[in-house]
C-alpha cells in the first residue's frame, strides 16, 4: 500500500513539474535558445583620414547588404554603437560613422559647437568614403544610409550628393524639399517623424513626403502623434518607447524589403 501512494505521489509531482515546464515555456519561448556570443563582430577601424569607425557585421560568413549609419549630434557614442551592433544580428553589414573625428558629446551646448564647427564639405566626402569602403572592402553591392537627428539629415544628404545608394532612412531629420534636389533620389525612402517635432514640423515633413510623390520615389513617411524630436533615443527626455519600438520594426522591414539579398 506505502509502495503505491509513494507511486501516486511520484506520478503527481511528475504532472505537476512537467505542468510547470509547459508554463514557462509558453511565457518565455525562447529561454532554451542558446544565443551564439559570437553572433556579431564589432571593430574600431579607420576609413576615412582620422576618422573612427565602429564597424559591425555578422560572424557568419557569406554576401551581406551594408548600412552606413550615421550618429546624432552627439558623435559616435555608446548608444550608436549599440544600434549598430543590434542592426548587424539582422543580417546586415554596418558601418557607423565619426563625423566629429573621435569627439563626441556629453551636453548640449557641446553638441551644438561641434555641429557649428562641422564642414559639411568634408562630412560628404566621409559619408562616401564610407560607402566606398563598404563596397571595396566588405564585399558590399547594395547599399543604405541610415540617421538619427543630425545623423537623419547627412543621411539625406548623400542621397542627394550624386552617390548612388539602394535605400535611404531618415530618423526626424533636416529636409530639403525642392524637387530639384530631390530628383537625385532613385531608391527609396523610409521617413520616422514625430507631430509635436519643434525642430522639424509637420508641415515640412509633409512638403517632403508631397516632392517625392510628384517624383515618383517610392516612399514610406510615418508621423507618429504625440511624440517630439529624437523620441526613439532611450537617452532623450522625449523617448516615447511604444513609438520606438514601432518604428524601429518599419525599419526592419523596410530595409529587409529593399536591401536584403534573396
């Protein structure tokens, strides 16, 4: 009798482990996924005179896109490196550039100076070097650029400084409008903007999203309501982070729509 309840008992709290177990697994799905530390590769190089770059890409071999990713007003900080390292475990080669030769920002006003100071000149040749460096050295033939902010306005800038990309996205960014300008662009063009932006107001965005359509480029231009300037930087007082986080998704299908060699 002692024999079977212990039995009984060992069956019941087998139910109940293996109840448990189905629990977890239905809550967190992926917590038996083993996660490869090596996943993605990240080094500091040198591609264009002093300039730094954070060079991120997948560890596994084989014929990725590549992505230059520019940095806010900021610099080349940590969270830029971070967005960068994340991008690459899509599946993409990413180079973030410096355009501030290894400076970088902790407060405003020093933001502001390096902006004052920069040589957009120079930043464009940066900016395609970068994606030259890309082509010749990573084995890179398709192409994007992708900013933030300053970053989202340079970002647009290369596109219509005669290089020839396959996509360009632009995170609440100066605008140009004229249509002029604008007919250099012959890939498109992914837009993340905020309705209560003070730097980059709807209406300018709608004016830009209005050029590209009388062009015929292909665009996706998203106004999310509610949010400000930099809304998608964790750092930023106007982080909105369901906003982020919706964006951030659009990128990733943007780019794996465009850019992403089947």
């Amino acid at each position: 009798m002692i024999k079977i309840r212990r039995k009984f008992i060992a069956i019941v709290l087998i139910v109940i482990i293996g109840f448990l177990i189905s629990l977890i697994l239905m809550k967190y799905p992926n917590i038996l996924q083993v996660k490869e530390e090596s996943e993605v590769t990240t080094n500091m190089i040198t591609y264009f005179e002093n300039s730094p770059g954070y060079l991120a890409k997948p560890a596994k071999g084989g014929q990725y896109p590549g992505i230059v990713m520019i940095h806010e007003w900021w610099g080349l900080n940590e969270h830029i490196k971070n967005m960068a390292s994340e991008l690459a475990s899509e599946g993409y080669i990413v180079l973030a550039v410096d355009l501030y030769e290894g400076q970088v920002a902790t407060t405003s006003e020093e933001a502001r100076q390096l902006v004052s100071s920069l040589d957009q000149e120079k930043a464009l040749k940066n900016l395609r070097t970068a994606v030259s460096y890309l082509r010749t050295h990573e084995n890179v033939t398709i192409v994007t650029s992708l900013g933030w902010c300053f970053g989202g306005g340079q970002s647009l800038q290369l596109a219509l400084s005669g290089e020839v990309l396959d996509a360009t996205v632009i995170y609440y960014g100066d605008l140009v409008t004229n249509e002029s300008q604008l007919s250099m662009i012959s890939w498109p063009v992914l837009g993340i903007f905020g309705d209560q932006d003070a730097v980059i107001p709807v209406s300018q965005v709608e004016a830009f999203k209005a050029s590209l359509n009388n062009l015929g480029i292909e665009n996706e231009i998203y106004i999310y309501p509610g949010v400000g300037h930099a809304f998608a930087n964790p750092s930023s007082q106007a982080f909105a982070s369901k906003e982020a986080q919706d964006a951030w998704q659009k990128t990733l299908v943007f780019l794996d729509e465009h850019l992403k060699i089947r």
